[in-house]
C-alpha cells in the first residue's frame, strides 16, 4: 500500500506539473493571440481602404503611365498625332514678325 499511496503521489505531482506547464503555454498563446488581433484591428481600416478602391487606384495609374509614355513619346518628337512633313521656305522667314506673321 505504501509504494501504491507513493505512486500515486508521485502520478498526482506530474500532473501538476503538467498543468502547470499548460496553463503557461496557454497564457502565452492567449498573449500572442490577443496581440495578434490588436494588430488586426490596427491594420483593418487600411486593409478594408485598399480593398475599396484598389480599381479606382488601377485605372488612375493606367492613365498616368498612358499620360508619361504619350509626353515622352512627344519629348522625343514622336507625336501621336499624324505628323505632316513641311518644307521649309527660306523666303517666308524675312516676313515673319515677333507676334506673327507680317505683311
């Protein structure tokens, strides 16, 4: 009987011990976990903005990439536009004025 009674004792221990250790796991994890959903409460109002306007935002930058290739394009005299190839006439020079063109 006294080495069951010592058995027992020493199982009755473990387990202590055992719960112990698990209600300090469990503390961190409800730590971790807490601090997880604080982070997600911080982060949500910019997540949820992104989500909301990530379209809106595509097409803005779309049209801001076609805008910069269409002014680099027209900086390195590549219009768009239909170009027209003129020939220069040295004899319409001298009517030229500053503000236009003179008679």
């Amino acid at each position: 009987m006294k080495k069951k009674v010592e058995t027992l004792t020493d199982i009755i221990a473990k387990r202590r011990e055992d719960k112990k250790d698990e209600t300090q796991d469990m503390e961190k994890n409800n730590d971790d976990r807490d601090a997880e959903i604080k982070y997600k409460n911080k982060i949500t109002p910019d997540c949820d903005w992104i989500l909301k306007n990530f379209d809106g935002r595509a097409a803005a930058r779309a049209a801001e990439a076609d805008g910069l290739t269409t002014a680099k394009e027209f900086l390195a005299g590549k219009t768009s536009l239909v170009q027209q190839k003129v020939k220069f006439d040295d004899n319409t020079l001298s009517g030229l004025g500053f503000l236009g063109i003179s008679k």
